[in-house]
C-alpha cells in the first residue's frame, strides 16, 4: 500500500504514517477493526433477537388478556341475566315489591 501511494502520489513512509495518524486523531480513535465491527453487529443481532422475544412474549400475554377479558364479560353477562331472572321471580312470588321502584 505504502508503494502503490509512493508511486502514485510521490510520498514516503513517514508521510503515510503521518496521514494516518492525522486521521486517527480527527475520528477520536473510534475506527472500529474487522472483529470489533462484527462483534458489535453480533451484539446488535443478540439486542434484536431479545426485542423480537420479548415482542412475542408481550403478544402472547396481551392474548391471554383480551381472552380473559372476554371470559369475564360472559360471567359479567350470565350475571346479569340471572339477577333479571331472580327479580322477575320475587316480583311474581310478591306484588307489593314489583309495586315499588327501585
């Protein structure tokens, strides 16, 4: 590398290191090298594959939920229907109450 910008651009060593030191210092040092760069797309794959588990998890309790939900609102429904059903008996076993308003 250093002979082909030797040749091509007329510098030596020294101005090749000098250059690449120049840049060093404009990034503060954060050039990544090849194994530190796939490490941290390993860590960001790991991070997406969490999410994606924990997206799945969420999905599955909001499921449960809404499914619970629904079953509770049946009760809540029987409920109401035998309360009816109960004040339609007393009201039949004693006129006096289905007289009076509630």
């Amino acid at each position: 590398m250093v002979d082909v910008l030797k040749d091509r651009e007329g510098i030596d060593r020294t101005a090749v290191i000098n250059r690449a030191v120049r840049y060093w210092v404009e990034v503060d040092g954060k050039v990544l090298a090849d194994n530190e760069y796939q490490n941290s797309l390993k860590n960001l794959s790991q991070k997406l594959e969490n999410l994606e588990k924990s997206d799945e998890s969420l999905i599955k309790s909001n499921k449960e939920l809404a499914d619970e939900i629904r079953e509770l609102r049946g009760l809540l429904s029987e409920q109401q229907k035998t309360i009816s059903q109960l004040i339609e008996i007393i009201a039949k076993s004693n006129p006096e109450i289905a007289k009076k308003k509630v």
